[in-house]
C-alpha cells in the first residue's frame, strides 16, 4: 500500500474506532477494529477493518501494570497462539513511525515482546512493516514483512480503501442532513464537528 493509503487507515481508525480482537497464529498477527469509518452502513452493518501481518512477524506490548495485559494470559507459548477478543479504544495509531516508537519507552515502564524470530529486539527493528497502536493504559508495536487491510468482505487495496472512505465520507454528510430522525455516535462525535 502507499503512504497516502495508510495515513487515509490512521484517519479512519483514530476517530472513534476500537480494537475488537487479537489473534496470534504462528507467524501471523491479525487486529481486528471496529468502528472505523469506512463504507456506507445499513442498519445493521458493522464498520470493521481487519490488519494482518506475516513472515516474521512480532507484537511487542507496553505496559506499565501487569494487570493491563491480563487478555494475554491465554496465550499458548508451545504452539505460539493467542485468540482474544477485547474492546479498547484507540488514541492514536501510526505506521512506520520510529520517533513515535521512542516514545514508548519513555512513557511505559515495561514492554513484552511475542514472536518467532529468537533475535528479535523491538529497540532494532527489521521488518518491512509496523504499527503502532496507542490506547488509554497501553501500546502495540506489530509488525511483519507482509502487511494487509481486509473487510469483513474483500481484502483491501488503495482502490478500493479511497471507494470506502468515500462512501463513509458521503453518508456523514448525508447524516447532518436528516440530523433530527437518526442519531449515528460515530457522526455525532466526529472531530469534523469540534
């Protein structure tokens, strides 16, 4: 993907958008958000963006109190797996971003580090792509050589992630206009309106 789409991802993710699950199998991550601002609802849709990263591929979490990363307690270190599903909400996500990076280790006292590759360090990162995720009592860095965006319907392209923000785009506008019969919190805080 190209810059351009992946600061259009950290657009739609950091407004109002939450991590739902965390699913770690071998070599492969997947995040799941949800509420993020992508494609045109019907009344019963959900707006969910899942990210997928492979091929040596690493989460690294940052805590300050043990009791934060509790939903990792489950995860099987012989077989390398964790499935969790979890609402936190996001403060702010960005991809490729080492200076954003030090600052995880001037804010969070500790960090925990999953993944294959035994010489991995989050302090020298190696791999093609990451993102960092910061929520209200920690932060993710994950990452892998292999990065891809999916719907609960299609694997996403830059094409195709324009289209859905668009449509997004087109139903707030058309939402401010019947205002007073429905009420979206996703439209109604929206920094479009601070």
């Amino acid at each position: 993907m190209k810059n351009e789409s992946l600061r259009l991802i950290e657009d739609v993710i950091s407004n109002f958008a939450k991590l739902a699950s965390i699913e770690i199998s071998e070599d492969a991550i997947y995040l799941e958000f949800i509420d993020v601002e992508l494609g045109s609802p019907k009344s019963n849709d959900d707006f969910s963006l899942s990210m997928r990263f492979a091929k040596n591929s690493f989460i690294s979490v940052f805590y300050d109190n043990i009791w934060d990363i509790d939903f990792l307690s489950s995860f099987n270190y012989k077989m390398h797996f964790l499935q969790e599903d979890l609402i936190k909400d996001v403060r702010k996500i960005r991809f490729l971003d080492f200076e954003y990076l030090n600052t995880f280790f001037y804010n969070y006292s500790r960090n925990k580090n999953f993944s294959l590759d035994k010489e991995f360090d989050v302090h020298n990162i190696r791999c093609d792509f990451f993102c960092l995720i910061e929520f209200n009592d920690i932060a993710i860095v994950v990452g892998g050589n292999e990065m891809d965006f999916f719907t609960p319907s299609e694997r996403i392209d830059d094409d195709i992630l324009k289209e859905l923000s668009n449509q997004w785009m087109m139903y707030y506008l058309k939402y401010h206009q019947k205002r007073n019969i429905i009420k979206d919190p996703m439209c109604e805080n929206h920094p479009f309106n601070r």
